[in-house]
C-alpha cells in the first residue's frame, strides 16, 4: 500500500511517498517510492508490549484523523546479527490514517513517555 508522507520522516526528508509490505505480523518493510536506495524496516510494538500514546493535535490535523479513522502504528527497527540483537525505537512512532493513506512520524517526549526507549531489542521482549 502507498502512503504520502506528511511532515517528515527523521533525518529524510525527502521521503514524500512510501510503500508498506507486510512482511508477516510483526514485521513491515517501508520503502521510498522516489527514491530505491532508502528502506525501513518496521516492527507492529502491539506484538510486543504494552504500547499508547497521545496523537498530538497538530499530526492529528496532517493526517486529518477524526474519531472513526482508522489508525495504524508501527515503530522503527534497526536490524541486527543475530536478529534478536535489533533495536526498536519506540519514542518516534510511524502513525498512519489508513483512511486517506496519510503517514507521520511523531517525536514523543520521553519525559512523558518514560517507559519508551530508542533503542529496545528486541530480545528484552521475549519471555
């Protein structure tokens, strides 16, 4: 699915329209549609945690998200060896109006959100 991006993705940006293929349940790739060289990897954090936030006001506007939009949340992944090794930055969420294919990036403040970090393994997750 192809998505514009609104604001900016940290440190690109240039990345104004993406694609997400989901890879399985807990994993999505993200790939800027202008440009081949730039990829994300993605990881759904309601697989692993606890997981809530405030959208705040001025994203819910980019986005044009009301009460009934339909929104989705993935989190960036750095991959790693061995894969457990990779970590997930749960303080810049990707947010997503699968109404309208609008997508932001939202900076949380880990003051606020102190059970958040920026860099979690994934290995701290699995039980």
């Amino acid at each position: 699915m192809s998505y514009k991006v609104r604001g900016e993705l940290l440190g690109f940006p240039d990345t104004l329209n993406v694609e997400i293929t989901e890879i399985d349940e807990m994993f999505s790739t993200m790939k800027d549609i202008d440009n081949e060289h730039i990829s994300f990897t993605l990881v759904n954090p309601y697989l692993l945690r606890e997981y809530s936030f405030d959208i705040p006001s001025d994203i819910k506007v980019l986005l044009e998200v009301n009460d009934k939009s339909k929104i989705n949340i993935y989190n960036l992944l750095v991959i790693q060896k061995p894969l457990e090794n990779s970590v997930i930055n749960f303080l810049a969420p990707i947010v997503i109006n699968s109404d309208n294919n609008k997508l932001a990036q939202i900076v949380l403040n880990p003051i606020k959100y102190q059970d958040f970090g920026i860099a979690e393994t994934i290995k701290s997750f699995r039980s």
